[in-house]
C-alpha cells in the first residue's frame, strides 16, 4: 500500500496491514477496510484526508474517510487502528447537482457518458462557484458511449445521478490516479462480453461443476418488481399531464404512480418513468466467492463491469449477466474475491430511500 498526500505526493509504502478488504462497484462509490499496528512504520500518514493505493494501475485507489482504534470481541481496546474510507469516485458524493445560473435545472441532451461527464464537469470541475472544484481532477475524452438521453437535475446527490444514468444505460464510473500526469480522472466504461453466448471472446463461466466457485448465493425476488409507471407531470386535477411506461397484462401488469411535478417537458416525463422503473426491475442477484484454484484469474479473464456466464446445475440456474461489485479480501489466504452478479445487494439504506421516494410522491400528489 503506498500512502499520498491529495496532492498525490509519495508519503510512505506500508506492507504491514492486516485484513484488507477493498470493495469495487460499477454503478456507485466502493469502500475499504484494514486494520494496522498503529506502532508500525508509516501509520502516522495514515491521516483522513490523504489517499491510498493498494497497486500501481491507479484504480484501486482511496481516499481515508475514518479512523479509529480497534476494539477486540470483548471490548477491549487493541494496539491496532482501524481505517476505513470510500474508493476515488465516492468524491461525488459530496457534491450535489447544481444548476446554471438563472435556471432552475441543470438540463442535458446527449449520449449517457457525455451527461455523466456534463454533471461531473459542473460540479466537480469547473463549477460556477470555484470554491466546488476539485483540483487536479479532469474529465477523460467522450467517446459518446451509451445511447441518447435527456436528463434534468437540481441539488440532487451527484453520486445517485450518475448512479441512475448508469443503470439505464449499462455504463459504470470511476474516479481514478493517472500517477504519470499527476492527477485524477473521471471516466466511464462499458466492460467485455465473456458469456458463453457469444464468440468473440473466451467465455467465463462460474459454476462449481468447473471448481470455480467457493460459495454461492441467489435470490430471484419480485417483491419491489414494477412493469408499468403512470407518471404525473404539471397541472392539477384532470388537467395534471400523465403518460404511461411499460406495460402489463392482468397478473403480469405491476403499476405504480411516479410524481413527476418538477418537470415541464413531455419527453422528459417518460426518462422519468423509465428512470423510474429501472430502479424497479426484478431482483435478480447471484453471489460467489471465487476459489483460488479457479481457471478463471480476476483482472486477467474477467474484471469489473465484464458480462459472464453462472451457472449452478443443481438449482437449475444459468444466466448471463454483468459482475456489478467486486470485494478483494487481502488477509493470510492471500488475495481472496467475492464477486457479485446482476445487481448489488440493496442495503438497509437504499430500502429507506426507496421508501422516502415513494412517500414523498404520495405526499406530494
């Protein structure tokens, strides 16, 4: 691990941590964890605020967000500090979405990487307020990635809009170090297709039947599935604006009101139906811990973001999907991954969020 200042000047390389887990997303901000001697050499640049990096890629980097010291099973302090913090792209969130001035939206038309890099660049790059900028930060070069879209935003968390960009267009994100320019990057990315539906690359494909998974988890839920949204625009009463997206017939129709009270145009009514029901889809989530004798090496044959083949012959489940979150687990087994398929797990706090969302709506209508 090598230790930087946010000028991404070399404090320090420290190999004596224990525990590290360090947790890569496609759609949202990562974390990490570890645990060290605070009597070891190099932790007194283990400071909030500083970065980290666990190799030499510039991906796997982070920025220190808590520190404290460690407390055994009995409550007991210890001698070791526990440091967590968020990976590079978890700066977004502390920004929000900030409109133009003399507008009340921040409002863009172009492909899904271009609006992602637009809202970057407004608020992380060259806000209108300087004091919002993030020095050294740069936007990558817009390939145009993702297809067309019109997306409206005002004082919305940055990190959820990209977040939603990215779930109807298939995109991920990341911040990351270009050491050898000496600043970061924001970029987007597309991953590969390596199921066994297709011929272009070789295919990867987890199942125990090829001792390639440890562990597994699924879960196929319906429970927050929705099919169709009737979204409701400006006006009041009979005259209030609606238009419908999705569909459904009978017991495979799920239909539910979204509150689009803050937007004008009609076009931008049905982005927030499909935005709407993006967030809505079937939970489909496969987990898997990797064995290290598996024929597939991460980073090599499959990374971050790639669309595989899993595959458990005895639930008589197999799918193509897309590797969505990977946890690196770095400890006395050596390096150990966890991947997970389809979705992330929704946490505790996206379980309130969606609620707010829905209550607010009512509220509101």
């Amino acid at each position: 691990m090598r230790v930087f200042t946010r000028q991404l000047d070399l404090l320090a390389e420290i190999d004596s941590y224990t525990n590290l887990d360090f947790i890569r997303r496609w759609s949202s901000p990562g974390e990490f964890t570890f645990t060290i001697n605070r009597h070891s050499p190099g932790t007194q640049y283990l400071q909030k605020g500083n970065i980290i990096s666990i190799d030499n890629t510039g991906r796997k980097v982070g920025i220190i967000k808590h520190k404290e010291i460690q407390l055994d099973s009995g409550g007991k302090i210890t001698e070791n500090w526990l440091i967590k913090g968020w990976t590079l792209s978890g700066l977004t969130r502390q920004r929000y979405t900030a409109p133009p001035p003399g507008e009340a939206y921040d409002v863009v038309t172009g492909s899904a990487e271009t609006v992602m890099k637009h809202y970057v660049n407004n608020n992380m790059i060259t806000p209108t307020d300087t004091d919002r900028a993030f020095p050294m930060l740069v936007n990558t070069t817009d390939f145009n990635r993702g297809d067309n879209i019109t997306w409206r935003s005002r004082f919305k968390d940055l990190h959820e809009e990209l977040a939603r960009i990215s779930a109807i267009s298939g995109l991920g994100w990341d911040i990351t170090i270009n050491f050898a320019n000496k600043r970061y990057e924001f970029d987007v990315y597309t991953g590969l297709n390596l199921s066994a539906n297709q011929d272009t690359n070789p295919p990867v494909i987890f199942s125990p039947e090829f001792d390639a998974v440890e562990m597994q988890r699924y879960q196929d839920s319906d429970l927050s599935y929705k099919t169709k949204a009737l979204v409701g625009g400006q006006g009041e009463g009979i005259d209030r604006e609606l238009v419908v997206v999705g569909g459904g017939i009978g017991f495979d129709l799920a239909e539910f009101f979204v509150d689009a009270r803050d937007i004008e145009n009609t076009e931008e009514l049905y982005l927030r139906g499909e935005e709407r029901l993006a967030e809505s889809q079937v939970d489909i989530l496969f987990e898997g811990k990797i064995l290290q004798t598996a024929p597939f090496v991460y980073q090599k044959d499959y990374n971050l973001g790639d669309i595989v083949t899993v595959q458990n012959v005895d639930w008589g489940i197999t799918m193509d999907t897309r590797i969505v979150e990977v946890k690196e687990t770095y400890g006395e087994r050596g390096l150990e991954v966890e991947l997970t398929f389809g979705n992330r797990w929704p946490t505790f706090i996206d379980k309130i969020k969606g609620a707010l969302k829905q209550m607010d709506a009512e509220v509101r209508r």
